[in-house]
C-alpha cells in the first residue's frame, strides 16, 4: 500500500487511491462514517476508497492528510502541463489556452524549482521503503505534511491567477502579495516565483531603460506602444553621416512610435511615481535615438552604460527583491538621462536663441509683426461693425 501512497503523492491514481472529478460540490462519509467532507467544484480530489476495510480510523486520517497534498500537487502539476508551452502556441490556440506569455512560462519555471524539494523526499521515502519494509505511515506523514502549507498556498496563488485571469506584469502583483506570509516555507517559495517571474520584467526593463526599445510580443509590460506613425524626413535638413547620404533636400519617411503608460498592469511593488520615471526614461532615449542630426547620438548613457548594466544584473541576481534598492537604480538612470536632456536642449539646440526669437515676433520684443497687423488691418477697423463681425453675434 505504501508504494501505491508514494505515486498518489506524485500525482498518479489507482485503484488503492481514487481520482474523483468533482465538477459540483460532492460530499464523502468517510467509511466509519464520523465525519463528513465537502470538496471544491474546480478540483479534483483523491480519496481512500471506502470498499478496503482494514484501515483503521487512525490511518484513514492520516492518509487523507497525505492525499490533500496530493490533490494540491497534482492540480499544479495539471498547471504545469497545462500552460508551460503557451508561448509555442498559435494566438488561436493561446486565446482557448486563456493564460499565456512570458510571465506564465516564468511561472511554470518557478513552479518546477519549488516543488523539486518535494520530489526528492518522495524518491527518498522509496529508497528508504525499498530498504526497509516495516515502514510505517507515520514516518511518511512526518516526511510529507512539512509540504503542505507550501502546496496549499501554491494551490490558491494558482487558482486566483486563473480566477482574475491575470496577464504579465500583474501576475506578478498577486505573487508579491502572496510572499507576504508568516510561515518561513511558504515565504521561501513564494520569493522563488518572483525571483523567475522579474527574471523576465528586468529583461524587458533593459531593452526599454538602457536601449530605448519595447520587446513585449504578448503585451505583458506596463508600457504599450499604441502605434507606428511615418513622418518625413528631409535628408539634406538632417545633415546625417554617411550611412544616411543622399540627394540634400530627399525626403525618406521615419517611424515615430507613441507609448502608453498601463497603470493597470503594475504590480503593487512598483510605484505609479517610479513607473512614470521609467516611461520618462524610455522615451527619451527614443527622442535622442530618433534625432540623428545631433553629433551626441548614442552618447546618452555611454559613459555609464556598463554601470547600470551591472547595477541592474545584480537586482536581477537577487533573491529578495528590495523596492529601495530598485527605485534607487531607476533615478540614477532618470537623473542620468534628464542630464543629457538639458544639455541637449539648452545648450546643442541653444534654446536660448529660440526663446529671444519667440520674444522679438509674439512678445513684443521687436515689434515689426504687429506693426504690419496694424497696418493691413487698419482698413477693416475703421469700418463699422456688421451683423456678420459684430462679437457676439
């Protein structure tokens, strides 16, 4: 009976060990009848059948214990399973799948690595079964339930992610909210999951902060790009080197690209105040990618480009993630590119002559704009006011 146990606890069921599909709320007397369990409608759920009748009352609640475990094990794996080959789908079969993308492969990865430990305990309780034959249940439940807050934490992180079918980044809202527990080992496991699912959010903050470009090919990051609009650039206006040369005066067209700040996608752990510096960031770096008659073209974080690669491998690196520490690095970048902002527009586009122009022509400054006003419409004032100019009517 103990080997038909161990494949219940690794998810396989049997005659010994029942697998009931509980699409409705069904409720089981167990077999000496004294107590009365009711089961959830989405799960399904192992139970001892009550045809053996040589178990004793002490034994049947033991193995149910164990079997809880099972369930909770076995309907992860089914997630597993389920969803782990998402991002090789069609988008018709993605749309059926429903979850999909990025952060729920991470998820699944995440998912292996924690329920490794739990594999290895049932590989050691058959060797150790296999050794000695006089094994007793007991010793199996004192290795076994030490999982059980882990897997039914693990359970519900897994039921409200399909429940609020939730997508990208905010996948990884609900494991941040879920690693706030009191119990060590689920704490420990809950942190692994985050730790893989911003594997995949530092991934695409590089290319967004460092690089100025989105890649997020299932619309799983806070920022979106609404559109590809082609505008035309007058070579000879541009006076680029010589990848762009051409006829002056040639027209070629340029991709202006607009972003959107997706407040709904943040995870709770990543401020409004912090993701705006980070949209900030990213589209700056697109002004200055975008512009390529300035001579500081791809100097925007060159001299600490290799800096903030670093800083952000080891928050990448880091199995707890601190929000100081995070935020910390995103104003040194913000700082850095604000920087080069200034300069770029104080001084290389020399706003101050832009600002004396406006000043000379529409504030008075010089005066000959408004002198000429006058002077054309100087015949239209003078004549009386008709129905048609009158203000008002």
């Amino acid at each position: 009976m103990l080997h038909e146990l161990l494949f219940a606890l690794n998810g396989y069921h049997g005659h010994t060990f029942m697998l009931l599909d509980g699409r409705f709320k069904v409720r089981f007397w167990d077999h000496f009848g004294d107590s009365l369990r009711v089961l959830d409608p989405w799960l399904t759920f192992p139970q001892v059948n009550e045809a053996i009748p040589y178990f004793h009352p002490a034994e049947v609640g033991i193995l149910n214990q164990l079997l809880d475990i099972a369930t909770d094990y076995y309907n992860i794996e089914a997630f597993i399973k389920e969803h782990s080959n998402t991002v090789l789908m069609s988008d018709g079969e993605r749309k059926k799948a429903g979850l999909h993308g990025m952060y729920v492969l991470a998820l699944c990865s995440g998912l292996e690595a924690v329920l490794e430990p739990y594999r290895q305990t049932l590989i050691d309780l058959e060797k150790t079964i296999l050794k000695a034959k006089s094994t007793q249940l007991s010793f199996i439940q004192h290795k076994i339930v030490p999982y059980q807050p882990v897997m039914r934490n693990l359970q519900g992180l897994l039921h409200e992610i399909q429940y609020k079918k939730a997508h990208g980044c905010f996948i990884l809202d609900l494991i941040y909210k879920a690693t706030c527990s009191g119990v060590a080992n689920v704490k420990e496991a809950m942190q692994r999951l985050l730790h893989e699912g911003h594997k995949v959010l530092y991934k695409q903050l590089l290319r967004w902060i460092l690089q100025g470009s989105l890649y997020d090919p299932y619309e799983e990051f806070f920022v979106q790009c609404l559109s590809e609009n082609p505008e035309e650039l007058d070579r000879g206006a541009v006076g680029g080197g010589d990848d762009e040369a051409g006829v002056v005066g040639e027209k070629k067209p340029r991709v202006v690209k607009k972003f959107k700040l997706r407040v709904e996608m943040l995870p709770c752990h990543i401020s409004i105040p912090t993701a705006e510096k980070i949209f900030f960031i990213g589209e700056s770096i697109q002004l200055f990618e975008r512009d390529r008659g300035m001579d500081s073209r791809g100097a925007v974080l060159m001299e600490k480009e290799q800096e903030f690669y670093g800083e952000l491998a080891k928050l990448a690196d880091s199995s707890e993630f601190k929000v100081a520490d995070f935020e910390r690095f995103v104003d040194s970048v913000r700082e850095t590119a604000s920087r080069h902002l200034h300069t770029l527009v104080l001084h290389l586009s020399d706003l101050r002559k832009e600002l004396d122009t406006l000043r000379s022509f529409f504030l008075l400054g010089r005066g000959e704009l408004f002198q000429a006003f006058i002077e054309e419409a100087d015949t239209f004032l003078q004549s009386p006011p008709t129905a048609a100019t009158q203000f008002g009517k």
